[in-house]
C-alpha cells in the first residue's frame, strides 16, 4: 500500500527533486537610451511551464525578459533585459540544472552598438543599423560537456515541421516544441496554443488548449523522456 | 454672483468644450511577423494627460500605441501599433480639434520593408537593416492651414533645453515640454516627472511630482496659452 502510494505521489509530482531551468519571454536588444529592438513573445507559455514544474515538484528557475507576468507561486525568478543577459544568467546557474527548457524568444542579433546617447534624426532618408550575432543560449547549454534534458521551442510563421527538426539536429537538442505563430488564435499574447513535439526518436501532437493546461501535459513527456535518458 | 460663478467653474474645466487630441504611448515597427522596433514610452504621460483633459472639461481623443494601461474614462481611444498608423488615425480626426498634444514616443523610422515570414537566422554574423523615415505627425498638424493649438513633447538624454527649443521652432509648435529621460527617478516608467516647458515668449519649471498632477498643471497652462492666442 505505500509503494502505490508513492508510485501514486510520483505519477502526480514527475519532476520531483529535480531542478529545471526555464527561459521566458523576449529578450530587448538597445539601439540607444531610448529605442530598442524587440519581439511579439509575452512570456505567458514560458511563465506557464515555469508553474507546471512548481506543481510537478521541481525546484524551479526562471529567466525571464521584459513581461508584464508575475512569477508563478515557489519559483526564483531572475529578470533580464538583453540576450548576453541571458546568456550570462543561464550560464551561471546551470551546473545544478537537469532540465533545462529555452521557451524564451532571445533576438538572433543585436545592433553593434548602444548609443550612449539618444540619436538624433537627421535629414537623412535612410539609416542603416549594423547588427551583430547574439549568443546562442540554447545551442551552448545543450553543447556542455554534461548537458542537462534540453527542450527547445521553435516559434516559425512556415515550413514549422521542417525548421523545428532542423533545430533539434543541429542544435543536439534533447526535445523540441514547435508552434505556428501565424495563426492568430495560437500566437503571441494568446493564452490558447498547440504545440508540435518532436525528439531523435518520435513525435507527438499537443492540440489546442489553454498555456497552462498544454505546459502540464509538456511537462508530463519531458518527465517521461528525462527519465528514459 | 452666477457671473462669479460661471467664473469659477470656467476656472476649473478650462477646457470646456474643446476638442483634444492626444497621442501616448511607443509605436512598433514591424522587422518581420516576429520582430520589431520600439522605445521605451510607457505612454502614463500621454495617458494621464488624456485623464487631466476630461477632467478639465474637453472632448478628448487618445490616439495610442500599444501600452498596457487602460483608456480614461469619458475619453475615445485608438489603438495603433507603426507611426504611420498613428498619423493616419490623427490625419482622419484633425479637423475638428482645437488641441493637440503629441505625446507619442513616435519611432522616426521604420524598416525599409516588412518580411512577410520570420527572417531565419543565418550563419553571416553581420546583419543591416535599412531603415526609412517616418512621417512626421506633430510637424504636420503644426504645418496644417489651420493648424490647432499644437503642444509637443522633448525627451531627451542630453542639451535638453537646447533641442527642445530647436524644435518648438523648427516645427512651428506653439508650446514643447521638455523632460530629461536620462534621470531615471523621472524617466520611462516612472509614476513621476518633470518638465520644463517653452513657447515662443517665454519659459516655465513644473517640477517633479506624480504624472496626473504634472498633467493637470501643464493644461492649465495650455489652456492659458491656447486662449491668448
């Protein structure tokens, strides 16, 4: 009778004892004081895996860009503004991290340089802004010497299917979620998604439900897979 | 005595039937489905403004980039996300206003086109994106044949006074309040502010304090200025 209990316990709580790490939301990448480059991410799916493991019995981390979200209930929430932020904040705390789970939509670039100063408008027509390469969060956590279950997500407007696989290949990455932002009732700031789940050996279809409800079932198959690992 | 009266009420709705436009928030320039441009406008001034107007008495249209605030009440709000957006909306409803107040953190330039798909990432650690002008909303009301009561706003991180006076001539405004975004006790985000304000005659300091009452004290004296005139 305990040991159903506890197998019970456990079927409830499948991330018991374990220390995931979660990225959320966007990252901003400064031009100058006042003006920065940015994305549509809300953070809300991110935020949403970040309850689902409280609830699962993680010890939970969040790295969060700009949102306007509190922090679920029990977990350490680290707020950051730009990608080397990130970069650093992950980096830092990753040693302890069994899952790791890079929901964030990091910018791909930021501009060369931050202005010290507000640039002003000139007459000129035309600007161009140099942009340089930001560090790959995900790709470098997943290339450690001792990585942990890594999770990515992959956020594409076409071709989802093609571009996710390709991301996990190349990114030796454990799992990865895709969804198709395109659709305006699964998008940014939407609290519905569905989500597209592939790994080295199979692939399954989470339909449409609210973030919650989808990071709980999520949350389920990474527990599944860490432990087949 | 209803003279008296009548005086004083005038007194505290000196806007009374005008019409006010105000502009608030950032504009969003679209890169691609995904990414984007932005500044860091909160749009509380604009919107407390929007507040303070109603209060004084006026009809008042809030034009709005994308913000996280509610709408005051008794005011019309809308909602748009690129400045060529803002100044269309502004263009369609002009005619009819008395005052109007260019709040708006507009982003003086776009991308020179918007990818219809998520641009991916590519191995060149460089990127340039071109960038275009935008129209220039507060300098085309003032332009108009005739033009309303036109107040815009300076925010700026360094010579202030210098560039603020420089375009309260250059865009022929009859009215330009300046604050110093770099303080950061009084900058984006801030329930506080400060602003030094100038037209053509003459100058004054309304020192830092909540950004409804610093609205209600500024169209005090729009309200001022706009019935010399």
């Amino acid at each position: 009778e305990l040991a159903d209990a506890l197998i019970q316990s456990a079927g409830k709580r499948p991330l018991q004892g374990l220390c995931v790490m979660i990225t959320a939301g966007p990252t901003r990448e400064a031009i100058d004081p006042v003006r920065y480059l940015s994305n549509h991410s809300s953070g809300k799916m991110g935020y949403a895996l970040a309850q689902a493991a409280v609830e699962a019995g993680a010890k939970v981390t969040l790295v969060s860009g700009p949102v306007s979200l509190d922090a679920p209930l029990g977990c350490e929430r680290v707020l950051i503004q730009t990608a080397q932020q990130m970069h650093n904040a992950v980096t830092e705390r990753i040693a302890k991290t069994d899952i790791f789970i890079g929901c964030a939509a990091v910018s791909d670039y930021r501009p060369s340089l931050c202005e010290e100063q507000k640039i002003k408008k000139t007459d000129k027509d035309k600007l161009t802004l140099t942009l340089v390469k930001n560090p790959d969060i995900l790709g470098d956590v997943a290339a450690l010497s001792h990585p942990p279950f890594t999770l990515g997500f992959a956020a594409e407007t076409q071709q989802v299917k093609q571009y996710a696989q390709h991301k996990l290949v190349n990114k030796k990455l454990d799992m990865i979620a895709a969804n198709d932002v395109s659709k305006q009732n699964i998008g940014f700031n939407s609290d519905m998604n569905a989500l597209n789940v592939y790994w080295a050996t199979g692939e399954t279809s989470l339909p449409i439900t609210d973030k919650l409800n989808l990071a709980r079932q999520l949350l389920e198959l990474v527990a599944a897979k860490y432990k087949e690992k």
